[in-house]
C-alpha cells in the first residue's frame, strides 16, 4: 500500500486545538506494534494523524497494521533503514506539531496533552521532552532478563520518542541522516543544538521504553558505536567550521 504526501489541510483539528502528527517507523514489529498503537490510541489528547511507515517488513507487521486501517495512514517501503522511514513519514505529515514513537515502545496515557499544555502556554519552546521509564519485556524469560540493563528509575528522554516538536523547528534543523542506520536520533539533536533550538523536558514520565533482545542497541551495538563517533566528529567539524568563518563573528 503506498502512500503518496497529501497536500496541506487547515493547521487546526476538530476542536480547535493545533493538530498532531505521529510518525511510526515500522520493521519487523508484529509481537510489540499492536500495543504501541493501541498507547496512542489511549491519548487523552489524541494524535490528528498517526502515519506507520513500513520499511520492508517480513514478518506479520503489516497484517497487524492494516486492522488499524481506519485510524491510521499505512505507508509501504523497500527497507531502506530507519531513517528513511522516519523522513517518509514526515513528508507525508500535514499538521504543525510533530511527534515520534518506536514501534516497541509506548506512550503514558496522557504524553501528548502535558506536552501540548506546555507548548500553548510557553511558545518560546520549540520542542519539548519528557522522562523516559524502561522496562523489561514481558515475553522474556529469566536468562535474557539477565542479559538487560534496565535502570529502576525514571530517566530524562532526550530521544525522539519523548518529544513533540513545532514543524517549523523541526525543518528548520532538518530530516534525519539517511546515511547513518542507528544514530538517528543524536545526530539530529546535534544539529538542533547547533541551530539553537529552544527546549524543555518535563519532569513527567511520558514514554515507556521497552527493553527486548531485539532492540537495536543490542544486535548493532558496535555499528551504534561506530556512527557515535561519526556524529560527533561531524558536530566538532561544523563547530570548527562556523569559529573560522568571519560572518559567525559579526
């Protein structure tokens, strides 16, 4: 089922609040996507537009997905990484708020009403973040339970699953890396900071992470590794960069 971008609606929902748009990123998630959408479902402040972006599933994902048909946008893809999948998902997006879920996590009931009372009562704030809880799969048995780190307290969530961000903030840093397959995330937040994006994190736990064998920090930890390194270099060059050009100076 392909998707192509819809043309741009009027920025506001049914009942007058600034409309939401959710990106999923979807691979192979048939044991954990029917919970994670059911958490967005349960909003209090529900999304306006819940875009899943399937890239190249080979497992029983997309036939989980296609019940969610009525509430939800199904986008099809060749499996070209995650970060294609996020920025496939965005370009098809139409709202002026922005938000973001891993298709194992979840979402406390109401992570998007807390976020959006912030943003409408500070519009300074571009983006703002929330705490991040983790948790160990149920499925798991005792020996794999062992094998996961899973920190007893709430966290601060500086990832893409505990924000939500203005649309233009969001263009204005730019889409994610394609060239990068697990740092997503901090090389976009890296480049945020660069550009000066004005932030908040709420003391509220918002995203409940799922801990699992399957998680990519686990089956690509030293590609993960890798590409941290590749981001940061690229940051350290950028900021070498602007200290050398007299216009930075003025």
């Amino acid at each position: 089922m392909e998707c192509s971008r819809a043309g741009r609606v009027s920025i506001d929902s049914a009942d007058g609040q600034a409309a939401i748009s959710l990106v999923i990123p979807v691979f192979n998630a048939e044991r954990y996507i029917a919970a994670t959408i059911e958490s967005v479902l349960a909003q209090t402040v529900p999304a306006d537009e819940i875009i899943a972006v399937i890239d190249g599933a080979t497992d029983g994902t997309p036939a989980i997905l296609a019940g969610y048909s009525d509430r939800l946008t199904l986008i099809v893809q060749a499996n070209r990484g995650l970060c294609a999948a996020l920025n496939r998902g965005v370009e098809a997006s139409r709202h002026p708020f922005l938000c973001f879920l891993d298709h194992d996590d979840l979402w406390v009931p109401d992570k998007l009403k807390k976020q959006m009372e912030w943003l409408t009562r500070h519009p300074e704030t571009e983006a703002v973040f929330g705490y991040a809880r983790q948790f160990i799969s149920e499925e798991l048995d005792e020996k794999n339970r062992s094998r996961l780190l899973c920190p007893p307290e709430p966290q601060p969530g500086i990832a893409k699953t505990t924000m939500l961000i203005r649309r233009a903030a969001f263009e204005r840093v730019g889409g994610f890396d394609e060239t990068l397959r697990c740092g997503d995330f901090v090389d976009w937040f890296a480049r945020a900071r660069d550009v000066g994006l004005r932030t908040h994190v709420l003391t509220d736990v918002v995203t409940l992470r799922r801990l699992h064998t399957d998680n990519m920090g686990v089956l690509q930890n030293r590609q993960q590794q890798l590409e941290y390194i590749t981001v940061l270099k690229r940051t350290l060059d950028r900021r070498r960069a602007r200290a050398l050009d007299p216009l930075e100076r003025i």
